[in-house]
C-alpha cells in the first residue's frame, strides 16, 4: 500500500505555459529575434516554436517584417496595455501632468509605476518632433540603469534599499551601464540627495532621460515621471532647468496621488524577508 502523501497537482496547460514564455523572451527584446535565437533561449523545439510564432503572427501579437526577419511582439500587446493602465487611476491622474511636462519642454514623457515586486513603465506621451523618443508599454524599469527607476529606489527606505541592492542581477545594456553594487548604490545616494535620477545613455546609445519620485498615500516611492530626449539636444544647462520643473510635477501629482488614497506595492523582491514587509 503506497502511503506517499501526493504532492500539489500542476493543473497548468503546457501549451499555454509555452506561448507565456516565448513572450516573455521577446518582451525583454524590442528589436526582434530570429526563430534560432528564441528556439535557443526557451529550449524548445524549434518546429513547435516556429507553430506557436506563426499563429501569433496572424492574431497580430507577434511581427515579422519579411520570411527569416526577426520575430518581436506586435501592436496588440500595445493596444492590451493601454487598455488595462487606462483603468488605472495613477494612470488617469498622471496624464495632465504628462501632457504639461510634453508643452513644457517639447520631448516624450513617460509615467513608471510599482507593481507586483517589480517597476514598469504604464503611460507616454509623446513629442511631436520628427526625431523624439519613444518607449514600449509596460517595458520593465532597471533600477539599476533607468531614470526612472533610479528615482524610485533611491528613496526606498534604507533597509529595503539594501535588500533590493543585494538581490540585483544588474544587466549591461550600453557601455556605460553601472553594474558595480558598489557604484550602483553610490547612485541613489545621490539621487536621493539631489532629487532627480539621470540616465545617460546607460540604456539606449544616443538617448538621455531625467525622472523625479512619486509617492503614494503611505509616503512610499510608488513611481516616478520621467523626460527623455535624444543626446544631441541635451545638456547640462537644459537638464538644470529642466530637473526643479520635473520635481515640481512630481510634488503636484504626489499631492493627488495622497489625496486619492492609493497605495501601491514596494518594488522589491517577492521573497522579502518578513520584517521588512510593510505592514
């Protein structure tokens, strides 16, 4: 008589379990990746990657710009994420202050919000220069690299700070990505210190973003706004002036945020040790 007490039952579909991870690989690559490539990171047998891509490509979720081109996720993720940060309030009480920041210095603006243990970008609005920036819906934040996640981490209180420090497994995108913990944490210092991250190229060649925190009712960095601008129309001099309009915002749309009663979950590790889960 076997007497082995069952485990949980896995009541998961394989074939679902399957497309979610070859999303999760194109999310992480904008610019596309060949059929071998996705074969290679997911494990998966080529044939069965190359069945589930082409259905994806008729429903439009995945694109491809000719026979053997790169594969990268299609416009109806753009239109799903839209769909699901338009129900959001943060989303609806940041839009005014995205549009005053987009009138105020004429470059694309973006809204980054915590959630689920994570940080991701909800909202953009964009310039209407011909050559301006732009950003994938709900991209994942660096809080290593990224403006706006810089912005967020920096004022996490200490103890989560360190904690989210120690847990980073921080990815060079560009050259002059910062990967050294050591570095790293010397940054939010002095982010925290001035009041604004800056992200110089650290993410995209030739791109320059500035971000300020948001705060939710708690007090608790729930977000951040952020300017990007191609590098050939930055400088210090703009970043300075720009920087004290940017907190401002912030400020302002904190005081909403306060006022709305929203609380948002910190951006930090699922497995955050019991004492520093906020109560």
């Amino acid at each position: 008589m076997n007497t082995d007490t069952p485990g949980p039952r896995d009541h998961s579909i394989q074939l679902i379990d399957k497309v979610a991870c070859l999303i999760e690989v194109l999310r992480h690559h904008p610019k596309g990746l060949s059929l071998d490539e996705i074969a290679t990171r997911t494990h998966y047998v080529k044939s069965s990657v190359h069945r589930i891509l082409q259905s994806l490509k008729k429903h439009s979720y995945v694109e491809q710009d000719g026979t053997g081109e790169p594969y990268r996720l299609g416009f109806q993720f753009q239109l799903i994420a839209r769909g699901i940060s338009g129900g959001s309030s943060i989303v609806q009480l940041a839009r005014p202050f995205l549009s005053r920041l987009v009138a105020s210095w004429n470059e694309t603006a973006y809204l980054a919000v915590t959630r689920g243990g994570r940080a991701v970008f909800l909202d953009v609005e964009e310039t209407h220069r011909d050559l301006r920036l732009v950003g994938p819906m709900s991209a994942e934040v660096h809080f290593h690299a990224t403006a706006a996640g810089k912005a967020i981490a920096a004022f996490l209180p200490d103890e989560m700070r360190e904690y989210l420090a120690a847990s980073l497994d921080p990815e060079r995108m560009t050259g002059r990505t910062i990967i050294s913990r050591m570095e790293i944490e010397l940054e939010w210092r002095e982010v925290r210190r001035r009041g604004y991250a800056t992200n110089d190229e650290e993410t995209i060649p030739g791109a320059v973003f500035v971000a300020a925190p948001l705060f939710d009712s708690r007090g608790a960095p729930c977000g951040s706004l952020s300017v990007g601008m191609p590098k050939s129309r930055c400088s210090s001099t703009l970043i300075a002036k720009m920087a004290p309009d940017l907190m401002e915002v912030c400020s302002q749309l904190t005081i909403r945020i306060e006022a709305a009663g929203l609380v948002f979950r910190p951006c930090i590790p699922q497995q955050l040790p019991p004492n520093l889960v906020p109560a």
